[in-house]
C-alpha cells in the first residue's frame, strides 16, 4: 500500500520573491501577461539528452578531514537520455520527471520516475519507480512545486506562465533592463538581469523578435563555474513562438565542461483539454 503522508515542512521548498504586478511600461512583461492569458491550458513532452563528464559531481568540492580530495563522481563520463512531460491549466500544473538519479556513494544513474502535481490548492509528490527510502507519496498543504522551477524548463515556464512566481523560472515583470544588447541570432537582443534573487549573477538575453522570449540565460555561480542555456522557437498561432530545442552548457571556473543538456519538445498542444484529475494523484 502506497504510503501517504501530510508534509508542512520545507522539505524540497524554494525561495521565491515575487512582484505582485507587472511592469506594463516594460515591453518583456507585457508580452508575457498577454501570452499567459492566451494559455489556458498546455502540455509538452520534452526528450532530454544529458552529458556529465566525469568528476563533474565533485568538481570544486574542498578536500576531506583527511586532507583527500573525494573520489570523483561520477568515476567516468555518463551520457543519459529520458522524456518528461509538463502540462499547465489554470492555476495547476503536473510535471512528470525522469532524469535518472545520481547515487552518490557509487556515481552510477539510477532509473526512477517522480511525479508532481498542485491543483491550485496542494502539491502532491509521488514516487512511483526508484524511491529508496521513505513513504512514495505527499502531499504539501501549499501549492507551489519548486521543481517546475528549474533551469531546464525555463524555455517553456518563461513561454506560457512567464508572470506566474509559482510555476515559472523567473517571473518577467522582476528583470530589469541594463540597457545593453547582444546579437544572437542576427538579433540585438536586450539584456535583462535580476531585480531580486539568490542565485548568483543572472543575466537574460530577450529577443524582440520573438515576443522578448529569452534567447540566452546565464548564471554564474559563486565559484565562478556558470551556466548557459541557448533557446530556439518556431512560430505559433496561439502563443505566437513556442521553444523548440534548447541547450544548456555548465562550464566550470577554468572553462572545462562539466554538464551538457540538449532538450527537444516532441510534442506540445495549447489549450486541448486536461482532465482535472491529471493534477490530482490519487494515492492508493
């Protein structure tokens, strides 16, 4: 029997800092409020192709008591591919995630599958395949699910909820130009960085040209490695540009490459029917 329980702890929380409204004089979060309400439902399926170079777990970390260094991991280069699907209608979302694991007494990818879902209301958080320990199942009396959040779903977060703080990488309406610009793409795409935030310096790169979507996103971290996520979009008539694949490169602080991810979207529907019961696990 599946265990169940009710979790009010911050196991799995993340820092958000939102802005309650948009900056309507900003044209990036203009767009973004206009493509969130021409949204009411969506669904992508993204294959994933993942390259962790070996050493790229332990890369930076300080030597052990013992004055070692610890063992590398992952022991060799491991490259992985999956599918994960992400689906959105008013106010929930459901992410099924499945990136294999990266067991850290060994290095070596395990196989599992998570699945996590809010109707608006809670989050549940299941563990069907690979859970190891614990109950296979929560639930969180609050809505959010940081991991909607992360960097490798930001094309499609920061596309469909770009001014929802719950479910989006960074809401629009809290990146504030610098005034400079980068060509990418044969495009002078204006520069954005964060108002707010704890995660290093990041920096936006959005092209007028697509509705002021993101077509570059890099942080860099506190110890100087950094990430860098390049986005491509093809033409939609609802939403106007839907990503299509995107890459993102972590490179450590003298240049090596630690992780690469390539991500193409097999498939995608705007506004097709999602039962309510697909944000709403029903634990057995």
């Amino acid at each position: 029997m599946t265990r169940v329980t009710l979790s009010v702890a911050a196991l799995f929380a993340g820092s958000i800092v939102c802005a309650p409204h948009a900056n309507a004089a900003d044209p990036a979060a203009d767009a973004a409020a206009r493509r969130e309400s021409a949204v009411q439902t969506a669904s992508f399926t993204v294959k994933f192709t993942e390259f962790r170079a070996a050493g790229s777990e332990t890369e930076g970390h300080k030597p052990l008591p013992s004055g070692r260094l610890p063992r590398p991991m992952p022991p060799n280069d491991k490259t992985e591919e999956w599918l994960d699907t992400l689906a959105f209608g008013a106010g929930k979302v459901r992410f099924d995630d499945n990136r294999p694991l990266v067991a850290g007494n060994t290095g070596k990818l395990i196989a599992r599958k998570m699945v996590f879902a809010s109707d608006g209301r809670l989050s549940r958080y299941h563990f069907p395949e690979g859970a190891s320990v614990g109950p296979d199942g929560f639930i969180k009396q609050d809505k959010k699910i940081p991991f909607v959040r992360q960097i490798d779903l930001a094309p499609l977060t920061m596309t469909v909820r770009g001014m929802s703080p719950d479910t989006t990488y960074e809401i629009l309406s809290q990146l504030a130009p610098t005034g400079r610009t980068q060509a990418l793409e044969g495009t002078a795409c204006a520069e954005y960085k964060f108002t707010q935030g704890n995660h290093g310096q990041t920096e936006f790169w959005l092209d007028p040209k697509v509705d002021y979507l993101p077509r570059r996103i890099q942080i860099t971290h506190r110890d100087g490695s950094f990430d860098r996520l390049d986005i491509q979009y093809s033409p939609h008539d609802v939403v106007g540009w839907i990503p299509t694949t995107w890459n993102r490169t972590r490179l450590s602080s003298s240049g090596k490459i630690l992780i690469s991810v390539k991500a193409t979207v097999e498939r995608v529907k705007i506004n097709a029917p999602i039962p309510d019961s697909d944000f709403e696990i029903q634990f057995q």
